[in-house]
C-alpha cells in the first residue's frame, strides 16, 4: 500500500475539488510524554506502538497557502526561499505531490514556525500537519480530525499529533492500511501545567529520528520490551492526568524518555542524541527534585529537554533555570 491509496481512500472525488484562495492555518507543535519509537510500516509511518503528546501553545507552524501561476511550487520558510535541492524541499514537494490533482497545480507556500527546526522540537509535526489544514481549507475537502490526522501522519509520523491543541493519544492500530492509527484529543485540560524548553542546541541533528528507529528496531537488544514499557506508560499517564496527580504524570514521562533514550543507547552503531550539557541538566533537575520541587523533563531525538512542572513553580524552576521558555500548553 501506498501514501497515495490512503489519500484516495480518504478523499476519494474531493481531489478533483478546485482550489479556493489564499488560506492561512496553524498547527502548534506537540512534545510526547510516551513516545512514538518505531514503525511497523515505513511507508505510511505506522507506529508499532500507540504515543500520547501534550501540544505546546502558541509554538508551532502558520502557513499561508494559495496556487500559484509560476511552473514549480514556490516555497518560503520564515520568510526565505528554501532551495529545490534540499531535503527540505524535496520532502514537502512530494508531499504536495499527494495531493496535486493536475500536474499544472502548483502551490506558493509560505511557512513561518517560531521552533528552530529539526532541534528535537518537532517542526516536522507542526509543518505536516499546518499543511493538511490548509489543503483542507484550500479546497473544502471538510475532513474530520481523524482523517486529517491519518493524512498528516503521512508527512511525519509525529504530525498526526499536531492536528489538535491539548493532550492527544495516537492509537497504533493493527490494519494495513493504517485506518485505525489516528489520533484523538483527550478531553481532560490541565491548564496549570507548563513546559520549560531548554534550549541546548539548535544544530540540525546528523541522524534523523526515521532512520535513528530504524537501527534502533533492527540492532536494539532492548528494543523487544519497548512495547510493553509504552503499554503500561500510556495506561498510567491517562490516569495520572484525570486524578490530576502531578507526579505521577511526571515520572512516567521522564520514565518513558529515559527507556526510548537507553534503547537507543543500546543500538549499534549506539545512538546518542544528548551532550554533556543535556546530562548535567539532567542531574540539576533530579536534584531540585530530591530537594523536594515537582520538576521533570522529557527528551526527543535531540539534545534539548523539555522540563514539566506546574504553575505554582514557576518562580522556583526560573530561579535554578533562568534560560528556559516557558510554554503554557493551554493557552
Ligand atoms: O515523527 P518523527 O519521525 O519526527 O519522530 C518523532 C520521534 C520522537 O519525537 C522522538 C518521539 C515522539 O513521539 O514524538
């Protein structure tokens, strides 16, 4: 099966829909608490576990979408043109592809994201899935947020999390075609909660997180009990979030990162995507912690953490991490 089976499946004769005007759609960013590592399909990027994500507020991707006359797709990223040899360009034009009735179609593209990109911040998830909702837009095809969420997981698997603001669940599913991986809100808003963005780096990471779980899967010896860490992980955190237990919400997450993170560690070639700064991090966290402040992190395939604590803490997490921004996902 292919990406563009599904898109049929899912837009059947709306593909034939004629483009409106210029649109404008935004899709925030999400940090997942259980992590998604590993496909069970690489084409359709199918997870081969289900992932839970809290989305981060006013970070995340506009895009201002409309045709343009011009011969090739003309694509702007914070307001520069991105050059057709890149990856960047090639992945999104073969994204567009998907949805490009007529081969005379193209599309001027203007993306503005207010995450460095590819830092471990999951830019890819709110560039795919900005995009979805502003082809849907663009052409009235008035998908529901299930589909819009299998179409952005196409892009990146991540992105199926991004279609929605507050904590989302992506189920793995079992077809092959993918019609049961989508996501859903999960309706319980936690609006003390806040995330601190440590910024460790902002290079562009030398190992993408696809092929990164790739090797991981296939040379991991801790890869066969990932599956049943996420389970209990995902049933545990859904609990933790409508008793409205903090800490319990916490360990989990920096658990879930911790184990994705040592799986990781054990492929060959190993795979380690912190520096020395995000584990000297790592340590002042877990002493404040033992001091007693509700302080814990998570990490993506970057070297970046994510600390989670709640609103009445603030003042307490600036003081030790002065540098951190903070984002208030409910916003
Ligand atoms: O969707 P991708 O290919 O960018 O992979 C995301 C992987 C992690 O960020 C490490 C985990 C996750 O669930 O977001």
């Amino acid at each position: 099966m292919k990406k563009a089976d599904v898109v049929n499946m899912i837009l059947g004769n709306k593909l034939n829909n004629s483009p409106g005007s210029s649109v404008k759609a935004f899709a925030p960013t999400n940090i997942a608490l259980c992590k998604y590592w590993g496909k069970r399909n690489q084409e359709l990027n199918l997870p081969i576990t289900g992932s839970f994500s809290i989305s981060m507020g006013i970070y995340g991707t506009t895009l201002e979408l409309s045709m343009s006359e011009t011969e090739q797709d003309l694509i702007f990223y914070n307001d520069q043109p991105v050059d057709s040899n890149t990856t960047f360009h090639k992945r999104l034009t073969a994204f567009l592809d998907l949805f490009r009735q007529k081969k005379q179609w193209h599309f001027h593209f203007k993306s503005q994201a207010n995450i460095p990109i590819a830092a471990g911040l999951a830019s890819s998830a709110s560039g795919f899935a900005s995009t979805v909702q502003a082809l849907n837009e663009l052409f009235q095809w008035q998908l529901n947020q299930k589909e819009l969420s299998i179409l952005a997981r196409l892009g990146s698997g991540s992105a199926s999390r991004s279609v929605s603001p507050g904590f989302l669940e992506w189920y793995a599913g079992t077809d092959e075609d993918g019609m049961d991986s989508y996501t859903e809100v999960f309706p319980h808003p936690w609006p003390e909660m806040r995330i601190g963005m440590m910024m460790i780096s902002t290079k562009e990471k030398a190992l993408s997180s696809r092929e990164a779980m790739q090797r991981t899967i296939v040379t991991s010896p801790l890869y066969s009990s990932w599956p049943k860490k996420v389970d209990g992980d995902l049933r545990e955190i859904k609990q933790a979030i409508q008793q409205k237990d903090f800490n319990l919400l916490g360990k989990i997450a920096e658990s879930d990162a911790m184990a994705m993170h040592a799986t990781m560690l054990s492929a060959w070639p190993p795979i380690c995507y912190s520096l020395p700064e995000t584990v000297s991090f790592m340590q002042k966290i877990w002493d404040a912690r033992q001091q007693g402040l509700s302080l814990y992190f998570t990490q993506d395939a970057g070297p970046n953490l994510k600390l989670l604590f709640l609103e009445k803490d603030t003042a307490a997490v600036q003081t030790l991490f002065p540098e951190i921004k903070i984002v208030q996902p409910f916003e």
